[in-house]
C-alpha cells in the first residue's frame, strides 16, 4: 500500500456516506428510517497546479494504482492535534468505544488500525465515533491524532489529469474508503 504523494492540495471534500433508508407515507408524510450497518469516507481532492518534476511522481503514483485495484494512505492535512487517547475496548461496528483521552474534544480527527475515524462525543471513559470501529479492540490502543490517514482506494477506474501551455498539470480524483 502506497503512501499519497506529499504535494499538498488545493481543496478536500470529504463526506460520511451512511447507508440509511427512509420511506414515507404518501398520505400522511409519516416517516420511516432504518440505519443499515454500511458507512465510509468519501473524498475528492484538487491537488495545486503542479510542474512536470512534481507531476510524474503523481502521474507514476496513479498508474500504478491501475485504477480501483490497489489502495493507498491519504488524511487531510489541516487534521492535525496534539490530542492524545487510547480505545481500551471495543466491538467490530461499534459507535461508542471504551478508553481514555487528554485534550480530544468532538470533531477531532484519529487513525487506528489504518482506518481514519471522527470523534462525535465523549462522555466519561465513552468515546462516540464514526464510522462503525472497523476491527475489535481488546487491549489497550493507542489513537494517533498527529496528521491522521485512512485507507482509500479511487472510486473510479478512471484517471486523468489536466497539461496547460504553461507546462502546469492539474489532478482532480475522487476516492473511497477501502473497506
């Protein structure tokens, strides 16, 4: 797995996408929600206008992706805090984790287990998470809030880039969380 090229970006969309159903009532406009397991990041990314010495190792990067067929580590970098935690227990697909934080407040950033999460609350020795805790946690784990990176993959088999009479290349992609 290959770690994204350190050439910096001009913008980041990430999203949570949550695989959620609602049905309503066409008469009455009742609502019905169910919460399916399913949740990822999504991103797309801008990277700066780049000159062709910094374009290849991108260019490189992308090819050998071969689209939708490897991953890569990505995080955002303004994601960055000297906070500090440790998850002490925790079940595959849980929201609420047990553990310890100094510092962590709500929207903080962490990695575990090459999985990118977002703090939703804490309470106590309860840390809410999201997504769902993707592996079980049984002993003590260390959360890494220093430029954390999550697992992605590109959502598309496609790529491409962008050349302009001033020798500038522009990369546009968009990406998944490798689950």
């Amino acid at each position: 797995m290959a770690a994204f090229p350190n050439v910096g970006f001009t913008s980041m969309t990430m999203r949570l996408r949550s695989a959620t159903a609602v049905s309503q009532s066409p008469f009455t406009y009742d609502q019905q929600t169910y919460q399916h397991q399913g949740v990822r990041w999504e991103a797309e990314v801008q990277l700066p206008p780049l000159k062709r010495s910094d374009a290849k190792q991108v260019e490189a990067f992308f090819a050998a992706l071969r689209g939708q067929a490897n991953t890569f580590t990505m995080g955002n970098p303004i994601h960055n805090t000297t906070a500090t935690g440790a998850i002490t227990s925790g079940s595959a697909g849980a929201t609420t984790v047990t553990g310890s934080t100094s510092g962590v407040v709500a929207g903080d950033y962490f990695e575990t287990g090459s999985a990118l999460y977002i703090v939703t609350g804490i309470s106590g020795s309860s840390i809410d998470i999201m997504p769902p805790l993707r592996s079980a946690i049984s002993s003590s784990t260390s959360l890494d809030f220093t430029l954390p990176k999550g697992t992605w993959r590109l959502a598309s088999n496609d790529i491409g880039w962008s050349i302009n009479q001033a020798s500038l290349y522009g990369f546009t992609f968009a990406c998944v969380e490798a689950i």
